[in-house]
C-alpha cells in the first residue's frame, strides 16, 4: 500500500480499500478500507488518510434521504448513499462470509448482557 495512513489502531491490519469518496470540504476526502480487527473483517474510515473511529460498518441515518441514508465515523461522520453503504456492507459481509468469521457488531453497546 502506497499510502501512509495515520492514527491506525493497535491490532488493526489494513487489507484493502474499498471507497474513496470526495468529500465537500475542499481538499477532503474519505476512504474506507476493509480491515482485520478483533477477530473480524470491518469496515474503517479515514479522512485525509487519518483514522476515524466509528462503526465497523455503516449505519443508517434517523432522518435518511434520497441521496444520503448512512453515515460512518464520528467526528466528523461522513454521508453515504445508498450505493455507498451497499457497496461497503456487501465487502465486509462477504470477507466475514469466505473467512467463516461471524460479525459480532460492539459498536456503542454495553459490555453487559
């Protein structure tokens, strides 16, 4: 991989890019790359080639529209469309899928049962 990426997590192993998306903010832009993290493929944003923590894989928006229906990252979240999410969830659903892994998602839950 050419690219130098920033902030990347302890224990995440990068596997390969999934989207690259301009974003509105001149200058900006957003990628998504599949990963190997606690035992399972995931989704992972970076903006400008720096880690963003978020979701391991998108989320849908509470108020969605037409062009934009789910987010990933916090701080700043970045909009996906339709399109986008499909595309990002498919690629994490089928690695897990390959590789047997079950997605176990612990994004903002409790560690209790």
């Amino acid at each position: 991989m050419s690219t130098e990426l920033i902030d990347v997590p302890k224990g995440m192993s990068i596997v390969k890019s999934i989207l690259v998306k301009r974003l509105q903010t001149p200058g900006y832009f957003a990628d998504v790359y599949l990963v190997m993290q606690n035992g399972q493929y995931e989704a992972a944003l970076f903006i400008n080639d720096k880690y963003k923590p978020g979701p391991p894989i998108p989320y849908p928006l509470d108020n969605p529209t037409e062009e934009v229906t789910h987010w990933m990252g916090v701080r700043p979240s970045v909009g996906l469309s339709p399109e986008e999410a499909d595309r990002i969830i498919s690629e994490v659903e089928g690695e897990n899928a390959i590789h047997r892994k079950k997605m176990q998602d612990r994004w903002n839950k409790s560690d209790t049962l």
